[in-house]
C-alpha cells in the first residue's frame, strides 16, 4: 500500500505560477513510477506528467509541453510538479499517482494503469 498526499495548490492569477507537491508513505518510494493528471469540471480526467522510478525519463502532455516540469526526490518520498506559464485552461483538480516500475525508465500515461491516487488538490486560474 501507498498513501499520496497532495499538496500547494491554490488561487493563481494567469501567467503565474505554482508548485504541487505529493508525498508517499508506505511501500519503498523509489519502486514506483508517477504521474500527475488532471480534471476540470464536466471533463475527463487527463495525463499531465509522468516520471520514472529514478526520475531520469519523463513524459508530458503536449499542452503543458514547455510550461510544467515534473521531477522527484526520492530520499523525501516526493513528486512535484511545476507549473508556470498557468492559463484559466489549466483549472482542474490535479491528482498525483504511482505504479510499480519494472525498470528504471519507466513512465506511463494511461490512467487506468496506476496503482494509488492522492486525493486532489485545486488548482484555479483566474484571467
């Protein structure tokens, strides 16, 4: 078992920034490959960003491309995710998760893939 908190999310004006933050607890942290994805009112939930176990490979949606980067800190059990550049399309509750990794490059986009999800934390970017 895996337990993800997620964290720093909040009001942001556009072009502006923030920094999410996930930590685990439980199973060993550095097994695990992660990713953050994201959903807005009346929206599917969709990819982000993901990262492998060693956090040498990762992998973003094309819309973030540029403007969010993802990375880890494995001694602090942490994900993070940030965030510049932000538009009010960025808007959505943002979800950490993590899945088993088989190699140390692996990263996965596919939600239905993953293992634990945290509980969400808002992101709102107002115009």
């Amino acid at each position: 078992q895996v337990q993800l908190v997620e964290s720093g999310g909040g009001l942001v004006q556009a072009g502006g920034s923030l920094r999410l933050s996930c930590t685990a607890s439980g199973r060993p942290f550095s097994e695990y490959a992660a990713g953050w994805f994201r959903q807005a009112p009346g929206k599917e939930r969709e990819f982000v960003a993901a990262i492998s176990r060693s956090g040498g490979n990762t992998d973003y949606a094309d819309l973030v491309k540029g403007r969010f980067t993802i990375s880890r800190d494995n001694a602090r059990n942490t994900i993070f995710l940030r965030m510049n550049s932000l538009t009010p399309e960025d808007t959505a509750v943002y979800y950490c998760a993590v899945i088993y990794g088989d190699t140390f490059y692996y990263t996965e986009v596919r939600d239905v893939a993953y293992d634990y999800w945290g509980q969400g934390t808002q992101v709102t970017v107002s115009s």
